[in-house]
RNA sequence: GCGUCGGUGGCGGAGUGGUCAAUCGCAACAGACUGUAAAUCUGUCGCCCAUUGGGCUACGCAGGUUCGAAUCCUGCCCGACGCACCA
C-alpha cells in the first residue's frame, strides 16, 4: 500500500473546508504551512457574551485541524475591546465589563468550547491571552501613531461604514479605533495567522497592514464561512430568532433545534459543524441530490450534532424522544415537570414557566387553541381553567410539559 | 456657532388636535396542512383585570395650551444634511 500523504491531505481540508477566503492567498498560507516552522495562530473571543452556538463551532474546528498540524494555537479574550464595543454589532454602545463578569463569561465560553477544541491537549496545548494586557498600556501618542498608519478613505471603504453613510445613519470617531485594536493585538502577540468569520475581514486585514508596517513581516488572514441558508442568505443561527443552537443546550433541545433548520442547510452545517469526512458528507449529499427525504439526513445531522456534545447513548435518545413526540404523535418518555398548588390557575404556571411572556400573551394561547391536553386529546381553551390533577400539555408547536399538583 | 429636516411599537415606515394602543409591510406567535423544513391559508401581535367590557402606560425628555395632544406652544437632549470655521 502506497504511503499516504496524510499531512498535505490536512493541510489541504485546513485550507478549504469552512473557508470562505485567505489573505493574500491560499498558495501563499500554503507554502508557510508546509515551511517546517510552527506558526503562531490566532481566534479572538468577545466576553461579553458567553452564549455559543454551532454557527460558532465553524472556527474552532478549523482551529481544531491546524491544532493537530501542530502549530501554536491562541485564543484571545477581547475585554479591553469589548469595552469600546464593535461596530459590526447594532449596538455601539456596551457597559464595561468587570473583571469577574469576564472570568465568568471566560469560564462558559472553556466549557462549551472546549468540547470542540481540546485546551489542554497534552502535546499542544491552547493558550489564552487578554488583550487589556497590551491594550490598557497604549498611550495617546501610540494611540495617534497606530491611526496616523489608516486614512478615514480606508476606513470608510468597510461596508458598514459606506452603508451607513449612504443611509444617513450616524457613525462614531470611536468605531474607527476598534480595527485598530483587534489590529494591534496582531502586533503584540507576534502572530502569522488569524482565523474569524468573514463579517471580521476588515478588522483583520487593518491587522495584517499594522503587522507588516510595525514587524515587516506577513500576517495571513484566513476568513471562515458564516452559517446561511444558501437558498435565502440568511443566518441560521439566530440567538433572537431562537433559532440559534447552544452548545450546552440539552439533547432534546439540540435535536429538536437542529430538525427545525431549513433543509437547504442540512449540508453546509454537516460540513462547519461537525467532525464527519469530507468524503462521508459528500456521500449524504449525493443521497439528497437522488431524491432522499431531507428528514432522514436531517435526522443523521441531529444525532451527529447530539453526540459531539453529550454523547452517543444521549443522541439515540434524543432521536427517539423526538420521533415519539412528533412523528408517532406519543407523549414523550421524559418530559420536564412542574409542581403547581391544586387549584391554582394553569395560566399563571404557564407565564411563570417561561411559555408566554406576559398574562396577556399566555391568554391568547388559550383562545388560539395553543394549549393541548395531550391525555384526553382535547383544547383547553378557558384562560381561567384551574389545575386540579395532574396534566400532560403540549403548549404551542415544541413545549411539552408534565404538570403535577 | 447658524440654518433645514427629523426622533413613533422588535425593525421599516404611516399618522400632524378627538373615531389612536396608533394604517401598512417585515419579523414574531398560534391554528390548519406537514417532516417541529419550505410554501400556502387563517387568526393574533403594549400591559393588567374581565364574559361583552373596563383600566393603565406609551409616540426622544420636561413642562404648557386645550373639554381633549403622537399631533399645537416653550425649553432641553440626540441625529442627518447644509453653511460657517479650516489658525
């Protein structure tokens, strides 16, 4: 049998799969990884929020593949940048955070995504680092320095910028220094490469300018794709949609979330969110293209994405609790339970549970016919119905709920 | 600094003295259909109490005029644009 170049295989599924562009180029990243030296590589973190879902996985399995190529891996903490608040979120304006707000976020943020890139990793292990280290110590004359190497013509091309002024809507000095210090923070750690998604280009390419005028060396830059439904273009993972899939969800959850994506997404979230071959992807893809129901491999998808982070015998479980609920129509085997008073008014557990948002809210699911009684099949439509033995209710089209009393 | 226009519900955007909790579109929620997908149809979509119905809060903020204001007046805050400034 004829040796295997494993490395220039992984070098090559390093280089494409979930990318969605390289600064300057790909031969040219290429060539430095096949160089022999070990490059110093880099993903940023914002503190501020700790909740990750799977479109966030993406980069961290493409970290995860030049981990094992052996190169030096660093997640950076942005709590200084966090601070200032970055311009390619809506909000500009954001309160500074504490430093236990940020060690606490921190420690979230390992949990969850340290079931996708292994931290401690005996041989190479991943080093965090906190940017107010550098930051924090900039005076104004480094500060003018760093802006004297942009001009406000450069600035203005990023297209949240341009999109902005077109549509009149203002646009702070301030959010010009935030490329300025995700660049810099490029320039105080020394590193070759930077991996973030493409709504980070900007940000990253100010970085690689900034390393080439302050080191005179190059920074490559590589952009990871954002997790869209091909057919409209819009993100499938939405934390205010709901649509968004969190890493520490619990398996039903997961599962549930995961068959609610659209089926045009069912490839491109095997391929950005799981460990699975590009091989064994592409032989689902052939299934879908020869008429294969979308479910079955929506299915796969969601027992794949349970097992990554709860495990295989959790993931079986999860497909079968799903299936009994929504396919077969049964009431689920497990299902969370509420302890109310006897006599007490079903609206109240269901605002105090989270199912509406207020009283008016959970009175229309009364009237909408939202509230099922799963045992006798019936509606209960009366907003002032009383709790008076114990229940089994389906609220809406994905709450199930056992109510005991 | 001066001037013009503007600040309305998750977003976009109507409304310029009463019939406005506020047209409409998007998003969202629920029902039907279904594969908890998409598409389609129907209903809902500030909060609180209620069976019809009632109350409360809200149209940048604070006052005022009026029987009555999102709508008129005054002051303040914020923004876009233009002019001025460019030592």
């Amino acid at each position: 049998m004829p040796r295997l170049n494993t490395r220039d295989a992984a070098i090559e599924e390093a280089l494409t799969r979930s990318v969605a562009a390289i600064y300057p180029d790909r031969s040219a990243l290429r060539s430095a990884l096949r160089s022999g030296r070990k490059l110093t590589i880099y993903v940023g973190i914002d503190p501020t929020a700790p909740y990750v879902h799977i479109g966030h996985s993406t980069n961290y399995l493409v970290l995860e593949r030049f981990q094992k190529l052996g190169h030096r891996i660093v997640v950076l903490v942005g709590d200084f940048t966090a601070m200032i608040g970055d311009p390619s979120d809506k909000k500009s304006a954001r309160q500074p955070l504490t430093r236990d707000e940020v060690r606490h976020n921190l420690a979230t943020f390992k949990e969850q995504i340290g079931k996708v890139l292994d931290f401690k990793n005996a041989e190479n292990p991943v080093a965090f680092k906190f940017n107010s280290e550098w930051l924090s110590k900039l005076t104004f004359e480094d500060v003018i320095g760093l802006a004297s190497n942009f001009t406000v013509q450069q600035m203005l091309e990023r297209d949240m910028f341009e999109k902005r002024i077109a549509e009149g809507k203002p646009l702070f000095v301030h959010e010009f220094f935030y490329p300025l210090m995700q660049g810099y923070d490029s320039v105080a750690m020394d590193v070759d490469l930077e991996i973030g998604g493409t709504d980070q280009t900007f940000n990253m390419l100010a970085g690689r300018t900034l390393v080439e005028r302050y080191k005179q060396r190059e920074k490559f830059v590589l952009t990871t794709t954002l997790l869209v439904n091909p057919a409209t273009g819009e993100k499938m993972m939405s934390k205010s949609l709901g649509t968004g899939i969190g890493l520490n969800e619990p398996p039903a959850e997961m599962f549930g979330k995961t068959m609610a994506l659209p089926d045009e997404g069912i490839i491109q979230t095997f391929i950005d969110c799981t460990r699975l071959s590009l091989p064994e992807i592409d032989a689902k893809r052939r299934r879908l293209v020869d008429g294969e129901n979308p479910k079955t491999l929506k299915l796969e998808l969601a027992h794949e994405l349970v097992r990554m982070y709860h495990g295989a015998a959790a993931a079986t479980a999860a497909r079968a609790g799903w299936e009994a609920a929504f396919s077969e129509r049964r009431i689920p085997d497990s299902l969370p339970q509420i302890k109310v008073k006897k006599g007490s008014p079903l609206i109240d557990t269901i605002v105090a549970n989270g199912f509406a948002p207020s009283k008016t809210a959970a009175r229309r699911l009364f009237t909408d016919g939202a509230i099922h009684n799963l045992e006798t099949d019936k509606r209960i439509n009366d907003p002032t119905a009383t709790v008076n033995a114990p229940l089994v209710l389906k609220i809406g089209k994905k709450h199930f709920v056992r109510i005991v009393v």
